[in-house]
C-alpha cells in the first residue's frame, strides 16, 4: 500500500480477566466546528460505521434533528439509530466523509465497517505481528 501508516492493536483487558489485542484506529471526528480525538474499531464483519451516542452528543449532534432511521443488525438490533455524516481524519491523510448510524445504545465502542469506511480506506491485517495498516483508497 503507498502511503500506508502502520498501526499497532490495541491490548484490551475484559472483566473476565482475558487479555486480546484488537484493531483499534485513532481518529480526529469534527462537524460544525467540534471536534474530537476517539479510537474506532475496525470491523470487516459490520454492515456500517456505528456512533456510539456519547460521542455524537459530544459533536452537537441533537437526537430529534436526526430524521433519517437506520435498522442495525446483530447486538444492536433493539436500539434506534439515525443516519450522520461526520468528518473523519485519520493521521496525516485527507479528511473524509464518513457515514455513520448514530444509536442510542451505551457502552458500545465506535465501530469502523463496510459502508463506509472500507469505502475510503485500504486496511492491511498482520495479526502476528500485532499491527496493521491504513492507507486512503485512490480515485
């Protein structure tokens, strides 16, 4: 990949006394002039990007403005979502659009999926080596 910035995973320590490495992407999300530093998860298997509800209201998002319904699937599946569009910068590399469903679930990370982060960005996996890499797609 040209331009590839390496990332290292992200050691997560759960309740049950398991430790696991997972994908975890530090990003910069802005709209309307906030903005904010958060890690998402980078997650093949997701449909489409998730905001956690915390982190939208941390961006001005209001609730009832948000007219447009998202259906998530799976964990997800009994939370209402909305439909945003935010700014994403990842790195140094060119902010991008980023379509998100906005749910009223709590203590959900923000997730990276199909639609439509693997739309903009190039990902690269070395489980073994603990790191992975991200580069913006070209046009």
């Amino acid at each position: 990949m040209v331009d590839a910035q390496k990332f290292s995973y992200k050691i997560i320590d759960s309740s049950l006394g398991m430790v696991d490495r997972m994908p975890y992407l530090p990003l910069t999300l802005s709209l309307n002039g906030q903005s904010l530093n958060a890690e998402g998860l980078l997650d093949t298997g997701a449909s489409v990007n998730v905001l956690p509800y915390e982190l939208g209201l941390q961006l001005g998002l209001i609730w009832d403005n948000e007219t447009l319904s998202v259906v998530l699937a799976g964990n997800l599946a009994r939370f209402e979502a909305r439909a945003v569009v935010v700014d994403a910068r990842v790195s140094s590399f060119p902010a991008v659009n980023l379509a998100f469903a906005w749910t009223q679930a709590t203590n959900v990370p923000l997730i990276l999926g199909q639609a439509n982060f693997f739309f903009e960005f190039e990902v690269c996996f070395f489980r073994a080596r603990s790191e992975f890499e991200v580069s913006p797609k070209k046009v």
